[in-house]
C-alpha cells in the first residue's frame, strides 16, 4: 500500500505538475484547491501527508493548518509556499508544520522532505505503540474494591504535577505504581530513574545522586552523570525512602528545595527538573518521631499519599493474578501453558501471603518450571500453604466457640498489627478499639 499525499494549493499548474510527479515516484495523490475542501477530504480520506500552500483565497494555510492539527494532531504537514521568510517559517512550525518548502518547487528537495515525515510519522506511531504496551505491562491486575480504589487514585494523580508517596508492605507492587503514574503523566516522554534508597551505601549516595567529575571519587577516571541530572524533565523514584540516612535526607531536602546540585568534586551549578515519587515500607511518622526521618522531608515527599493494599486484603484478585503469572511464566520458558486445579487454587486464596503479589508470582513461576504434569494441583503446592495454621483453619479445630474467638481476636489483632509495623496506636485506631485490648491480647498470647 503507498502512502497517500493531499495536495493543497490553489494554483492549477502547481497541482496537475506535482501530482504528476508524486504518482511517478509511487504515491497515491489527492489534491484540493482550497481550504476548506482540504478539511473535507482529510475527514473523508484520511491521507498520509498534506503538502499545503500558505497563500490560498478564503481559508487560508495557516487557517487550515491549525484546523488540521487540530483535529488530526498526528497528520504530518509540509508549508508549500512562495513567498518564504523567518516570520513565516517560525509561525508554521509553531503551529505544528513538518517543514517549510520554497517555490519554485525543487522535486527532489520535496520528496526528501516527505520520506522525512513519513519515517517520523511511523516512529510516532511505533513509540505510542511501545509506550501502550509499556502501560498495559505495567498495569495494576485485579478488580477487588481495594484495587479499583488503588486505580482511580493513580488516574487521578498521574496528569498532575503533584509529587507522590507511595506506602505499603514489601512485594505490594509500589514500583508497579510509580511507574504507572509516570506512564500516565506528561513526563511519560522523559525517563523515570529509580533509586533505591536502602541498597547504595552512604559513601556513594551523594555520587550516585548527584554525579562526580572526572578523579573526584577514588578508582574513578570518567566524569558521572547522577541520578538527578538523568532524570531532568522526567520522573525521579526515591525507593525505600525510609532507610536513607539523615546526613542525605539533608542533601536530597535541600536539592529538591532549590531544583540546584553539584557534582561530587565539581564547581559548576546544575538545575533539575523532576518530579518525585518516593516509596517505603515503613512508618515515617514513627521515624519522625524516633530521630530516624525529618519532618520537613516528609511533608515535602508527602503531597498525595497513596496506600497499596496488602495481598490479603484483595484475595478476590488472587485467581486473575495466577492466570497471569501462569500465562507469563509460559511466554518466558516457551512452554504450554499449565492450568491450575481448582482447589489448589481455593488453597492460594486462603492463604495470608507474607510476601504479597512478590510471593505469589515467585511461587507460581516455580511451580510451572518444576511441575512436570499440565495441571498444578494442591500435592504441587508447598507444604506452608495447605497447613490449616498458616491457611486459617486452626481455628476449626477448637472446641467451645468462646475459645475460638478469643483464638481468631488473636491472630486478627497479630496480623492488623504487621499492617501497621506494630504500632499497637495506630492498629487500636485502624481496628476501631482500645490500645489497652490490643495489649492484653499480646499479653495473654506471650503468656
């Protein structure tokens, strides 16, 4: 299929000549004599590329080139024009024109112009491609009321320029959503630079940030870019916020205040541009009050805080995530895909998963290299999953009801508690109770 070219230009000559010449180099032409009926055939005909004189009676070209990019953002225009200047020039590319192109018309300086356009067209199209399938990969699974209430946060949040702080348990997924807010925001174009706060060691922090010059760090002989200067208009994912040190909580309040840094060794000012996502596993408001985090850090990271709920908490989304963890693990091994029985399944949905999605994903790509059968049933399982301690029925096995609700009060409170990093105030609130209940429970289990 050729790619097909509207001609626009109220000049008869300049149409039949050009057309002519087009179709002799493989192009399918249309042409119109004006702006108006440009705009009909584009809606009609959807061409390729518009080649559009500037000088026409009644619509004129810059008329019609902001109607056209206003309905078709993505139609690459050349300006096709006789009397060319700056002014002219300046104001056609401002409005969205490829190019500007002078006559008398030079054949091979316009069918240059137009493989441009076209190669960039199709490169446009490759990169949304690229980026939808980036979004659908990075996606949050599930249709639990927890995860709907995630998803319409992060849609909320994502256009905006607002920085985030992204709370959770480890194997929650908050990567997961910080790179979905990036993908969803206006910066999706520039990168987004993660960061783990609790892997790099204090010595190297300030380098890893913020780059060194050439010699200034020991063993090195190159200049470094750091993490803040690679993220510039883009996005910059602080992970495990809560385990930075306060020497560079300092550091990173006073960069992200001033938008300026240096490099390690370096005299010259730089500027950055980045939006901040920061995530943690921790409860920085205990650290806060412990010494361990500053207050003015957190109220600067935390403008939109945003809660990821526990595995246990979205058990309806456990049969949907296997199917994708099973059909995944098959991609990836080139295998048939295994199926799962379904009261192995009913298995995976009791249990409490400690480890989150992270644990469940690790445990079903397992399963489907090591199980030799196609389905996985509950004797494939690991032996923690099927035990009616860890899966909750022990409770079962209890003789005398009120036994049994102090048995399920206890290991309620037990795990509300690990939600809650064991802030017995924070869990009596959550809970709707007393500390003091909360403290006899732990009492009498210690007991």
């Amino acid at each position: 299929m050729f790619p097909s070219i509207l001609i626009v230009d109220d000049e008869p000559s300049i149409l039949q000549s050009l057309s002519g010449l087009l179709t002799d180099e493989g192009f399918e032409v249309i042409t119109a004599n004006n702006g108006y009926e440009a705009l009909k055939i584009i809606d009609a005909e959807t061409p390729d590329l518009v080649l559009l004189d500037i000088w026409m009676p009644g619509i004129d070209g810059m008329e019609t080139l902001k109607e056209i990019k206003k309905n078709s953002a993505a139609l690459p225009v050349i300006i096709i024009t006789g009397h060319g200047n700056v002014e002219t020039a300046v104001k056609a590319t401002k409005l969205g024109a490829f190019d500007l192109i002078e006559k008398p018309l030079n054949i091979d300086k316009v069918i240059v112009s137009i493989n441009n356009a076209l190669n960039f067209r199709r490169l446009e199209e490759e990169n949304r491609y690229l980026r939808k399938k980036t979004l659908e990969k990075h996606s949050i699974s599930g249709d639990s009321e927890p995860v709907q209430a995630l998803k319409m946060q992060i849609a909320t949040v994502a256009p905006t320029e607002s920085w985030v702080l992204i709370k959770g348990e480890n194997g929650t997924g908050k990567e997961l959503v910080a790179r979905t807010i990036h993908q969803l925001s206006p910066r999706a174009e520039s990168p987004m630079i993660a960061v783990n706060c609790a892997a790099i060691p204090e010595t190297l922090i300030e380098s890893e940030l913020f780059g060194h010059e050439k010699g200034a760090i020991a063993g090195s002989s190159t200049k470094k870019r750091g993490k803040f200067e690679l993220a510039n208009t883009g996005t910059m994912f602080l992970d495990q916020i809560g385990d930075m040190s306060l020497v560079t909580q300092a550091k990173i309040l006073r960069v992200l205040d001033e938008k300026k840094f240096q490099r390690v060794g370096g005299g010259r000012e730089l500027t950055t541009d980045v939006r901040v996502i920061a995530a943690t596993n921790k409860d920085l408001e205990v650290g806060i009050e412990n010494g361990t985090f500053r207050e003015d850090l957190y109220y600067r990271l935390n403008v939109v805080p945003i809660e990821v709920p526990p595995l246990r908490d979205r058990a309806k989304d456990i049969p949907a995530l296997t199917e994708i963890f099973l059909a995944e693990a098959a991609a990836s091994n080139r295998e048939k895909r295994k199926t799962i029985a379904a009261n192995a399944l009913d298995i995976l949905s009791k249990y409490t998963w400690p480890g989150n999605v992270r644990e469940l994903k690790n445990l079903i790509e397992r399963l489907a290299i090591m199980v030799q059968k196609d389905t996985i049933t509950i004797k494939d399982l690991p032996a923690n999953l099927s035990d009616p301690k860890t899966a909750g029925g022990a409770l079962f096995s209890i003789e005398g009801m009120e036994q049994a609700r102090i048995a399920f009060e206890a290991e309620y409170v037990r795990k509300k508690l690990a939600v809650h990093d064991n802030d017995v105030g924070k869990t009596a609130k959550a809970i709707g109770v007393k500390p003091k209940y909360i403290r006899s429970l732990i009492t009498e289990k210690k007991g």
